[in-house]
C-alpha cells in the first residue's frame, strides 16, 4: 500500500465507471439481440424486462397473468412459447440457474459501480482541494523487534507518541518555567528559552502503527491505523529494534526516506538496564530525541543527547511546580543542564537557562559569569542581548553597592542599543529600581539616584506597551523611593498599586509588607508577607520576614515556624538559631548555625555565631573546638565590616582560650582591644586570659575597667571574675 490516496480513488473512480460502462453495453446487446429473436408485443414487455433482468419468478407470474387476459391467440399462443421456454431453462439445473443470476448481477450492478464510481471521485475531488492544506506528517515509528526480554517492542509507537504529546505541552507552557526560576527574584527575567521552538513538534508526534500482530494492539486498531498510515503518506519511516547484551540495553534506529527510498540515517543508543518500570523512559527518549533533533532547523545544539539534556532540565524545572516546589528537581534540571554543557560546550542555550537556574538557586556570581559568557559569544543577537539583561539581574541581585552601579551601567547600554523592546522596557524596569536601591545605599548622592530612578518610573508609566511586570516593577522602585525619603504613607500606597498591577508579583508583595512594616502596620505586613509567601511556597523570603515580624513582637513561637517554613534561606536558619541560642539549647542553635553557612559560606553573622555557640557549650570534643577555631578564622577571613572586627577578634580570643591556646588567645585580645578599647567585652575576654595565664594584676585592671565600661552582662562577668579572685 504505497500508492498515494489521491491515485488510488481517482483510478478506482475510473475502473468503477469502465466497468458500468461494460456492463451496460453488455447488458443493452443482449436486450437488442432477444428483440430480434421475438416479435414486439406490448402485452409481455414486462414479463420480458423480468427475464431479462433475471429475475424468474416474477417473469413466470407475468407470462401466466398474460395468458389470464383476453388478448388475441397470436399473443397468447407467443406468450405460451416464452413461458414455455422459461420453465424449460429453469428446470435445466445449474447451467438455467446461472445464466439467469448473471443477468440478475448485471442489472443490479450497473447502477451500483456508477454510483460508487461518483462517491470515489467525489473523494478524490475532495482530497484534492483538502490536501493543499493538511500538513504532511513527518515520520511513522513502526513496533520495533525487541530481543531484551521486555516485551515493549510493541508498545514503543504509542509510548512514543505520547511522550512526544507531553513534551509538547510542556514546551508550549514555558512561561510557568519562568515563573518557577523568578518567583524569588526582584526583578523581572527575560524567559526560558527552549530549543523545542526550531522543531516541529506537531508534525512529528504523527505517528501510526502499522500491522504488527502482537497481543497489545486489537486487529482493528492495527487495520485503522494501517489504513490511517497509507492515506496520510509520511515522509519518513523508522525501523529499529532492541537487544541486551552484558547487562545492557543497546537500542538501534534506522530512519527511512520514504519518498527516495534510502536510508537517512541511523542511530545506536546504549542504556544502562534497570528494572522495567525505569527502563522504558530511558528506551523511549532514546527514540524520540534523536528523531525531534534530527528534524529540527537552525539548533544551537551540534550532539542531540545535549539538546535531550536541556529538555530534561526544563522537564524537570516544570515538574518542581507540579511537586509542591521539591527542590530535589531543581538540582536535576540544574545537573542536567550542566550535562548539556558538558556533551556541548558551545551549547549556548543551556549556558543561558544554566545561569537562569542559578539565579533561582542564588548563586547569583556563578550566574553572572554564565550570562556574561553567552553575551559575548553567542551567535544569535536576541540571546545576546537576553543574556546581557540577565548579566544586569545576576548584578543586581548581588545586592552589593558596586554591582548595583555595575549593573546600572550595563541597563542604560541595553536601553541605548538594544533594537529589542521587550529587552528595553525590562532594563528600564530593573533600572529603576536599581537607582532606587543605590539611593537608599549612597547616603552622598540619595536626591541624584531617587531622582534617576523617578525619571525611569515615568518613563515606564507613559509606556502604553509596557507589560504589567514592567509596570508592577517601575511602580515597587517609586515605593522603594518613597522609603528612602521617609515617605512611608507614599510606598505603601506605590506598593499597593504594584499588587494591584501584578498581583502574582511575589517581590512587590514583599516590598509591600517592608512599607507595612516600616509604617509600623505590623498586622498588615504580616498579610502581605503572607501572600507573597502563598505565591512562592519555595522561596522562604517571606516567611523569613514574617518570622523577623513575629520576633520584633516578641511572639517566638510564631517566629520559629516561620523560620522553619524558609528552609532554603540562610537568614531564616541564622535567626532560628538565635532563638534557640537565647533559650540554651545550644545543640540545636549549633545544628541551624551550620545550616545557614552550607546555604551561604559567606554569612559572617552564622559562623561567628558557630564558633560562640560551641564555646558556650564548654565543649572538650577536640573535633568541635576545631571547628570553633576553623570558624572563627573563617569570620575574620570574611568581614568587611571595620566596625565588627573587635568583636570578631574577641570571639576569636574566646575559642582559643577553649582550645588551651593561651598566649594566641592573648594576642587575638589584644587585637580586640587595639581595634576599640571601650568595648565592655573585648576588655573582659583580655582580663579572663590574663586570669587564666596567671597575671591576676593585669586580669583585675581590666575586670575594674570592664565594670567602668558597662553595667549589664559584661559587668556581672566582671565581677565575678574579681570575686574569684579575691
């Protein structure tokens, strides 16, 4: 069945036609010729036609009711003669019998081949005008011989089919990616980007079985979609088959041109052998990437198994949303992703939605260089400037005085150059807000950047084509403004506007419940907190801020499950810890305390507080007052602050001491105090070594200072001290 529809209902229009033709012609010399044999009476025409069309019994009843009639002899002697004749030939058996059904098929068909002859070539006419605008399907996958033991050679169209269905919707609705990787961002990002939109997903999925036999597929389901098949003539076929060998799965495809009737191209996929349950997706990617990379014009990807890894990651982003934000799933995509990278290093897209992820995932310099890479190099000008805006975010999101700036600079040469309104209106939005952040950060040039980010805000407002996340995004940055110029009444009105524009938009909810909170509308701050945190179940930020809420009320239990819903957040476990160090449960304060510094190997406030806490539990494990030694080092390694180094040294001193580091323990004192000598606790730290060294005079001149200096904890310690003395 390799002729084209369109040929066959067209020739089988025509055979039909003949063939009546024939039959007619048949059938009117066989009229002619038993017209001569007999005279023309008008009284046995009908019994004629009867005979003549085959049909006997009526025939003979008509000659009978003729002879009934009174009519000349003549006729009746004729009618006699014919009737005569008639029985005569039907008594004849078989041979009578059979030429009388021949004439009977005759006559019933003529009008039948003619009328199926139209219906044929009604379709053909039909198929004819149609066929101009239905789309070609591009490839059939047959059952493919399976010699693993799995029995899924059958099956393997229809799952493939499926598959392809679902990869489909999914990449259809990447805008839920999008919303997945910027529910914790401040700013608006650009959108995933998936190589699916170079592929035509809907030409492919149009796959058919053909006949196969087995047990899974009914006989009328293989005979409709044989039939389905031939009349909808794909492009392509694929063949292939399935084998183990050394506890291996090795799949083998062959594409076919239909058209030119030679084989396109072929594939060998080796698979690791699970059980079956975790094998067959494994087996059916295996067929379907390589056919929708095959297929696909103008990729950026030069290997398909970079181009599956990408798919994967998006898959995967996709399904962290459908599984109650597990982030379990953004690890996947964002393993996958670098897999992509790693089969393909110039795969520019992966690169692209890599430094997305990472941006989700807050590892925002990491982020920046991945942008920065694509922005240089990419071939395509839409990416590059994509990943330039992006560069922008992962700086801002930096939250760092100098990235902002960087990051200022970078949106105004987008807003300059860029030939992509999409790209411009979405810098001016994160330009405003930038300026709004360095107005608040820059006490010397606060009046010059608020007024930048106010000029950017109403450019943004007489954009009519601006999107409401642009909008929503210019309208948090004049609330942030507000802010900064004690305006508290204006940001909240700015905010509530935001909310009203963009009410999805988790971080003007969040810039919402700060103007709440810094307008001491407590209550209020907590609703808003409390939105953003339903909006983004996964980010924690707000639940984080709602518990800084409860704890400012002094409602610590609230806080603390507050706390512990931002599990992601590094701040949240930082100020558990507090709590819990402010109750003397140390073992716990210490578990949040290295939660917080695995998040951010960079959060001074967590390992200083490590390093305090095991100090408080007077620990002798050799291996905890490592760490506090490892941790302390790592906070003065870390600190910026100058105000804060004293303090650090102190802490320092403290652990040291612990450790039986005595003269160490000294010095680091000593620094503390260099650094401010009216702190109350850097002077007690340095008079307890003193102490313990054995300089009990040095030790009680800085007890009496520290008693000079202050009259809450430091003063008690230092009495005791004295008192021990004494």
């Amino acid at each position: 069945m390799t002729r084209s529809p369109l040929r066959f209902f067209f020739f089988l229009a025509l055979l039909l036609a003949v063939a009546g033709y024939i039959l007619g012609f048949i059938r009117i010399k066989l009229y002619l010729r038993a017209n001569n044999t007999n005279p023309q009476i008008q009284e046995l025409s009908l019994a004629r036609y009867y005979q003549q069309t085959g049909q006997i019994d009526k025939a003979i009843s008509e000659y009978k009711d003729v002879l009934d009639l009174s009519i000349p002899d003549n006729i009746k002697v004729q009618a006699y003669k014919e009737l005569t004749e008639l029985i005569d030939k039907q008594a004849s058996g078989f041979a009578g019998n059979l030429a009388s059904y021949g004439e009977y098929v005759v006559w019933f068909l003529i009008p039948k081949l003619y009328i199926l002859s139209t219906l044929f070539f009604l379709l053909w006419l039909i198929i004819l005008i149609i066929k101009p605008f239905i789309k070609k399907p591009e490839l059939v996958i047959f059952p493919l011989y399976d010699f693993s033991g799995l029995n899924i050679g059958e099956a393997l169209p229809q799952l493939a089919n499926d598959r392809l269905r679902e990869l489909k919707w999914r990449f259809q609705n990447l805008e839920n990616t999008t919303l997945a990787l910027s529910e914790t961002l401040d700013v608006p990002i650009m959108g995933v980007i998936g190589d699916i939109d170079s592929i035509d997903v809907s030409a492919i999925i149009e796959t058919a079985l053909m006949f196969s036999g087995g047990p899974a597929n009914l006989p009328l389901t293989r005979i409709f979609n044989s039939l389905r098949l031939w009349f909808e003539q794909p492009k392509y076929l694929v063949h292939g088959n399935l084998e183990i060998s050394d506890a291996k799965l090795y799949l083998h495809l062959v594409l076919i041109n239909r058209d030119r009737q030679v084989v396109a191209r072929t594939w060998a996929v080796q698979l690791e052998r699970h059980s079956s349950y975790d094998s067959i997706p494994q087996i059916v990617d295996s067929i379907i990437y390589p056919l929708m990379f095959y297929f696909g014009k103008n990729k950026t990807s030069r290997q398909w198994e970079s181009f599956k890894a990408l798919c994967d990651s998006l898959e995967n982003i996709d399904l962290y949303r459908e599984k109650r934000y597990d982030i379990v799933y953004l690890i996947k995509a964002k393993e996958a992703l670098e897999k992509a990278v790693e089969i393909d290093p110039n795969y520019d897209l992966a690169i692209y939605n890599l430094g997305l992820l990472l941006l989700r995932l807050g590892e925002y310099e990491l982020a920046r260089d991945k942008f920065r890479d694509v922005s240089s190099s990419s071939s395509n000008s839409n990416l590059r400037q994509f990943a330039l805006y992006s560069y922008a975010v992962a700086l801002f999101e930096l939250s760092q005085e100098w990235s902002y700036k960087r990051a200022v600079e970078v949106l105004k040469k987008l807003i300059n150059e860029s030939e992509n309104k999409e790209v411009v209106r979405k810098a001016r939005g994160t330009l405003s807000i930038a300026y709004a952040r360095l107005s608040e950060r820059d006490k010397d040039q606060r009046d010059h950047f608020t007024n930048l980010a106010l000029d950017q805000v109403r450019e943004i407002k007489s954009d009519r084509a601006a999107t409401k996340d642009v909008v929503a995004t210019a309208l948090a940055a004049e609330g942030y403004v507000h802010i900064v110029l004690g305006k508290l009444d204006d940001a909240v009105f700015s905010f509530r506007q935001a909310v009203e524009k963009d009410a999805e938009n988790v971080s003007c909810w969040i810039g919402l419940g700060d103007a709440y909170f810094r307008n001491n509308q407590k209550e209020n701050a907590i609703s808003a907190f409390r939105r953003a945190a339903d909006l983004s179940p996964s980010s924690g930020y707000s639940n984080y801020r709602m518990g800084n809420i409860y704890r400012d009320l002094q409602d610590l239990e609230n806080a603390v499950e507050a706390y512990k819903r931002a599990p992601q957040i590094a701040l949240a476990h930082l100020s558990l810890g507090k709590i819990y160090l402010a109750r003397q449960e140390h073992e716990s304060a210490l578990d949040e305390f290295r939660k917080a510094v695995e998040q951010n190997k960079r959060l001074v406030d967590a390992w200083v507080n490590i390093a305090w806490t095991i100090c408080e539990l007077d620990a002798k494990d050799e291996e905890l007052i490592r760490e506090a030694e490892a941790s302390a080092r790592r906070v003065l390694q870390l600190e910026k602050n100058q105000s804060q180094l004293w303090h650090r040294y102190a802490v320092l001193s403290r652990v040291l001491l612990l450790a039986g580091k005595k003269d160490k323990a000294l010095n680091a004192a000593q620094e503390a105090i260099k650094l401010d000598p009216n702190q109350p606790q850097a002077n007690y730290y340095y008079a307890l070594i003193e102490y313990e060294i054995g300089h009990f005079d040095r030790a009680i001149e800085f007890a009496r200072k520290v008693i000079d200096l202050d009259r809450g904890e430091w003063f008690h310690k230092a009495e005791i001290l004295i008192k021990r003395y004494s």
